[in-house]
C-alpha cells in the first residue's frame, strides 16, 4: 500500500509541478473566454463618439417620432420576423441570443440625429448629397422614410457599415416603435393604451416538478459544459497516461520498477494519480468560477451562477471518473503493447473515436433524453458518462437507471483494470516490436 | 548475516516462452558475501534468470529461494537491481526520482535522504542531485542508475552488465564501490560478457550457455578443473621437443615467446627437462593458468 502511494504520489506531484499543467489549468479558461466573450466585445467596439443619423422625412411627418425614437435608443428586439422560431434551435441558442442582447444592451450607443428636409431637390440630389457626406464621415448613415411609411411604405438605412448588426438593430427598432406609435396615434389609441399594449411578454422556462425554482437553461449549459469539458479531459488525461506508461517502457523503466512493485499496483498507482491531477484541474477551475461569479455579483452584474443540485454535482464527477477510468485503462493497455509514441498514437486511434461517437450521442439525447434509445446510449459503459449526465440534468431519469449506468460502468472498469493489467504485466517488457493482437489475447488468458 | 545460508539457491529452475527454452533446469547457489559472476554469451538466458530471482517473472519449474525463503514480494525488498536495459525519468529530478526507486523499496524519510547525500558524495555527482535526468551525460545517468541499486542497502546487490558504457575512470570507481559493498557482507550477483572485468572482481561464477549451465564454481575451482595446462616459454635452441604430440598439443607463437598447450597427461617438469637436456637456454618458463576468456571461447565458442 505505501508503494501504491509513492507511485500515486510521484505522478501527482510531478504533474502538478510540471508546466504543462499550469498552462493548461489557467490556458483553458481563458481560451473557452476568448471564444465566447472577445466575439461580442470586438463587434462592440465603437470607434468614435456618437452615431450620426441624418433623416430623410418624406412623409413629412415622422422625425420628431423618430429622433425621439432613437434618441431613446433600445435594444432591437426582432423576434416577430427576422429570427427563425428559437425553440427547434434548443436551449444553447436561446442563450446565444440572450448574451447578445446583453451585449447590445452593454453597448447602447447614442445617436445625433439630424433632419435633412426632402424638398431640397429630387430624391436622387438628396442621396447624392448624403452619399457624400456619409463618405466623408460627416454621418454614420442616413434614413429615408417614404411618403407611404405608415402604410407599408419601406424604410431605407443607408450606412456606410452594413455588417454593423448593433446600429441597424437599433436603428430598426426606434423606426418600428417610430410608425408603430404613429399608426396608433392615427387611429386614436391613447398613449396609455399604447405602453400597456407594447409591455413586453415575458417567458420563464423552468423544470416540471422542480419545484419551482429557475432555471433558465442554466442546467442545461452546464451540462452541456461538463459534458464537453469531461469529454475533452478524458481525452488529455488518456493522452497523459498513454505517455506516461510508453515513457516507462521505452526509458526501461518498467524493468527496475517491477522489481520493486507488482505491475497491477503500478498501473493502478498511476491510473489514480493521474485522475487526482485532473480533479484538481476541476477543483481549481471550479473555484475559479465560483469566485468570479461572487466578484461580479458583488458588483451587481447578473451572473449566471449555475443552480443545480448537489447530486448533480456529485454525478458529474461519478461519471468523470468512470469514463476517466475505463478510457485511460485502455491508454494504459495501448501504452504497454506499443514501442513508442508514434505507434501509440495510432494504437489510439480507435479510443478516440469511441470517444467521439460518445460525444455525438449526445445530440439525440438532448433531444428527446426518455426515449428508449437514450436510455440504452446512456447504459453503455463508454457513452455514459457524457449521455446520462444529460438526461440527469434534462428530464431526470429514474434513480435505479443512474444506478444501473454507474454500476455497469465501474464493473466495467474492474474488468478493464483487470484485463489491461495482465497485458501491461507482460508488455512493458516487451522490446523491440509492437505487441499483435493474438499476442495480446495470449497474454491476457496467461495465468 | 550467517556463512552457512546461501543467499541464493535455485533448483532446477526452468523458464520457457511458448516454443522457446530461455531457461532450462538451471540450479546454482549464491554464497553469501561473494561476488558471484554469472556469464555467458549473449542470450544465454542471463538475464531470464536474473528476471526471476528479483520476482519480475515466476519459473515454470524447479524452486528459488532467496535469503533461505522462497521468492515473496516482501523479499524484493532486500534486493538491489541495476538492469542491463536502464533508464531514467528524463524530466525529473534525479535526486527526486532516486528518492522515489527507494520509497518502493520501503526505504524512505530521513535515513534515505541522509543515505542519498552520502552516495551523491561517493559518485562525485552531489552538484547534480537537483538537476533533472536529462541534463546529465551518459555517465552520470549510469552512476545515478547505480545508486538506484544499492540507495535502499540491499542485502543483495544484482548488477546486470553495470560497467558497459563506461569510461575507465567510472569503472574503477564502481568496481571499487562494488568491493565495498562485498566487505560490508552484501552479496554480489554480477552478470557480464566481459570476461576481463568478471575475472578481476568475482569469487565464484557460473557459466551459462544457450540456456543450461556449462560450469560453475569458484574461479580457482573452475580454473584447475579446466584441465588446460599451458606453458609460456622463451628459450633458445633446439625446439624439436614440441614436435612431441605426447607432450605438446599445440603451440601458439607469440613476438618473442611462445605459449605450449600441453598435452591431457603430460608434465610440464618433463617438457622442461627435455628442452634443457636438449641443450637450449631456458630464460622463461611459466605455467600459465587459462583465463577466463580462454574458458568462455573454449567452452561457448567451440560448440
């Protein structure tokens, strides 16, 4: 037992220590970070002061609507036509969407506006004259609201940037709320009438039978997460252990350690050393976010602290390990059949589609996480771990199904361990050529 | 530590790897406090051998017991292995990593560190102790391997081919930290195809040759047993008598003298009084025993 642990130990520690790690455990995040946050905070770069709008009333009279409009500048909401019905996109993309706005929100520009009048000769003078005045950055852009505005009659936005999605959002909504106001004006609603009627519709989705308390999709982000953080660190940690044991014996350290320590014990010893450094990684990264998400609550921002249960938590890391152990014992199996790191990289190969395959599984659980089909991917040994956390965290599954999968999937690893075991035993001192498959076969039935 | 308990006994020991023989019905005993050289060419089933008495593999047949008790785990322990097919953790502290080799021995704390500094010392390698393993030459790397061996004191000490590689420098300094280790009691099992180096520093040896043991003894036993007698001469005059096959068997000319095989029966005293009755001036006349290397290609090479 203390060999096991100064095997356990060594891995841990030197891990830990090496660069590697630290590179990886501050590297992740912030890259996860640059590719949500940096996207939204380059599109909200403003260069310069604020937009200058020119509008062109044809009609006479809707500028004062409108400079109002956009002087009182809102997010643009364009959920009744540009955007395709979010619920077959699922919950990811409701929460895209909800962290541009934000954005948006963040980035509320204001606006200059000012009224060119449009009998200072034929629409095409005005535009030429505009045109040229857009092009010598006098303005950002300019309106033309046609005689017809409140009867259908179609706006035009000329910007010198089309692809600035934030300006003509917003200038897209101050002119709706602009026409729509005034066709009720026309019509004789009052403007009491009008704020009730344009009181924005608001949607909470939370679970069935949860209790009601909140959930906005948070679950599901964070299982989602979990599954592709898990999926990623099976994937490294596996990696680290495949080098770690072809390092043993292409160094022939294998020799001296099995002199001292029965080989099951070594593998095991580095098997679990390794899985301490990537609950670290975890730990660090969970605190990490925990932290943050205080730091910005402290600072009144809304951050979305994700609110799952403990047992939640506690299968995440259950089916972790699981998947962490079963992938990373077959490394160790390739690690000990194979010469060097170029073969065991090919070895790998299949591990990594397993993988894979489990990855997209994923897919049509989330869809429909009861149907038999997920219930069986979420049973598998080697696609549990990312399946059945997410029919946990979607629509619960019943107790004994987790029960099954955990217990399915840990006697899958003692048999794992039990049969890479005898292979490694007699493979790490094999040299000079890659183990065959019959080879392997023989070594496992050898008592 | 008591003369009369072999440390090492095997009996009839055989190993095979499916059609293969590596090993077979070897039996040999390893006195304690000796240096016990075991040779032979090549694929001989050294190094097999060796596997089986530190409990890397099991035999097929027959029984090893070490220190008077049959092979445990517990017993690996006591045994200081240096293999012929070495390595370190490139990456890691070579102090660390030794510390490490020990704590699987059971030897750890304190008296390991204590124990480290002192080997540092010997091995003139105490700069180095913090540096990783891939900054050091190749000698160094073999002297670290070393002190992986012997840092848990063994009480036996298995060197697989230790000096291969090596400067002479490095090899007198280990040769001597192996002699060491032999008047502190330890027991010395030393395996090589050096004949040279075997004959300098083993007590005993046993030779093993495609698998079986061809002879085995200690050296002295081994040498007159070898029933080879040669003699190295310079004279001058007559060398008629060396035509005798009674009494020659063969002569090898060397630059100024040369060496007589004499024949199975023959006396040395009669071929030297035959050549001074024969009138010629004897100015060296030396029985000369056979060297282990002269053993090794009569008893490997010629079959």
């Amino acid at each position: 037992m203390t060999k096991f642990r100064a095997v356990v130990k060594r891995e841990y520690v030197q891990r830990v220590r090496s660069r590697m790690f630290v590179i990886v455990t501050v590297g992740a995040p912030l890259m996860f970070a640059l590719f949500t946050v940096v996207p939204i905070l380059i599109a909200n770069i403003k260069t310069g002061g604020p937009t200058r709008v020119a509008v062109v009333d044809e009609s006479g009279r809707m500028f004062a609507r409108v400079r109002d409009s956009l002087k009182s500048a809102q997010p643009a909401r364009d959920d009744d036509d540009d955007e395709a019905p979010a619920a077959a996109q699922g919950a990811m993309n409701q929460n895209t969407r909800a962290r541009m706005e934000q954005a948006a929100k963040a980035a509320a520009q204001s606006f200059e506006v000012e009224e060119v009048p449009a009998g200072g000769g034929t629409p095409e003078e005005v535009r030429a004259r505009l045109d040229g005045r857009v092009g010598r950055d006098e303005l950002n852009g300019y309106l033309v609201l046609p005689r017809d505005v409140l009867s259908g009659g179609e706006v035009q936005f000329y910007t010198r940037n089309v692809g600035d999605v934030f300006t003509r959002g917003q200038v897209r909504g101050a002119v709706v709320r602009a026409v729509r106001d005034a066709r009720l004006d026309e019509r004789g609603v009052n403007a009491e009438v009008m704020r009730a009627v344009n009181q924005p519709v608001r949607m909470k989705t939370a679970k069935a039978g949860g209790g009601g308390e909140t959930d906005r999709g948070q679950g599901f982000f964070l299982v989602f997460g979990a599954g592709f953080v898990i999926y990623l660190t099976i994937l490294m940690y596996g990696q680290v252990v495949l080098g770690a044991v072809i390092e043993e014996k292409e160094t022939r350290i294998a020799e001296i350690l099995f002199s001292s320590i029965r080989p099951f014990t070594l593998m095991t010893g580095k098997l679990v050393g390794v899985s301490l450094v990537a609950l670290t990684q975890f730990a660090i990264w969970g605190l990490a976010l925990v932290g943050l998400g205080a730091y910005f609550a402290g600072r009144g921002a809304s951050v979305a602290i994700p609110q799952v249960s403990l047992g939640v938590y506690a299968c995440v890391v259950l089916f972790f390990l699981m998947g962490y152990f079963i992938y990373a014992t077959l490394y160790a199996l390739v690690g000990s059949m194979v010469t060097t790191s170029q073969e065991g990289g090919q070895l790998g190969m299949p591990i990594i589609l397993l993988l894979v395959v489990g990855f997209y599984l994923a897919f049509p659980v989330i869809r429909s996480p009861n149907s038999s089909f997920a219930v069986w991917v979420s049973l598998v040994p080697f696609f549990a771990p990312i399946t059945m956390l997410i029919r946990i965290v979607s629509q619960e599954p019943p107790a004994w199904q987790i029960a099954l999968s955990l217990g399915l999937g840990f006697a899958t690893v003692a048999a794992m361990l039990w049969l890479a075991g005898r292979v490694y035993r007699v493979g790490m001192l094999m040299y000079g050529k890659r183990a065959t498959i019959p080879e392997v076969l023989k070594w496992m039935r050898q008592p | 530590m008591s003369e009369q308990q072999p440390t090492l006994r095997i009996e009839g020991v055989t190993k095979r790897f499916g059609e293969f023989t590596a090993v077979d019905s070897l039996s040999l005993t390893v006195r304690a406090g000796r240096i016990f050289g075991l040779l032979g060419p090549n694929g001989a089933g050294k190094t097999t051998t060796i596997r089986m008495i530190v409990g890397i593999t099991r035999p097929d047949e027959g029984t090893l017991e070490l220190f008077g008790q049959p092979v445990t785990p517990e017993l690996q322990n006591r045994i200081g292995y240096l293999p012929e097919e070495r390595g370190l953790y490139k990456r890691m502290r070579v102090g660390d990593q030794l510390k490490f080799f020990a704590e699987l021995k059971g030897f750890s704390g304190r008296a390991a560190d204590e124990a480290l500094d002192r080997w540092f010392e010997k091995v003139k390698l105490s700069d180095w102790k913090r540096r990783k393993a891939s900054e050091l030459s190749k000698g160094m790397q073999q002297k670290v391997q070393f002190i992986a061996a012997v840092l848990h004191d063994p009480d036996l000490l298995i060197l697989d081919e230790p000096f291969s590689g090596l400067d002479p420098v490095n090899v007198e300094l280990l040769k001597d930290l192996v002699l060491e280790l032999k008047e502190a009691g330890k027991t010395i099992i030393f395996s090589t195809h050096q004949m040279e180096v075997a004959e300098r520093v083993c007590d005993d040896i046993c030779l093993v040759n495609r698998s079986r043991k061809v002879l085995s003894g200690s050296i002295r036993e081994v040498k007159s047993g070898f029933g080879r007698n040669a003699v190295a001469l310079r004279f001058e005059g007559d060398d008629g008598v060396l035509e005798d096959t009674r009494l020659v068997a063969s002569v090898e000319r060397h630059s100024d003298d040369l060496e007589a095989l004499l024949a199975p029966g023959a006396d040395a005293q009669e071929l030297l009084g035959r050549l001074l009755a024969a009138g010629a001036r004897v100015s060296r006349f030396e029985l000369v025993e056979p060297s282990l290397h002269d053993i090794f290609i009569e008893k490997v090479g010629g079959e």
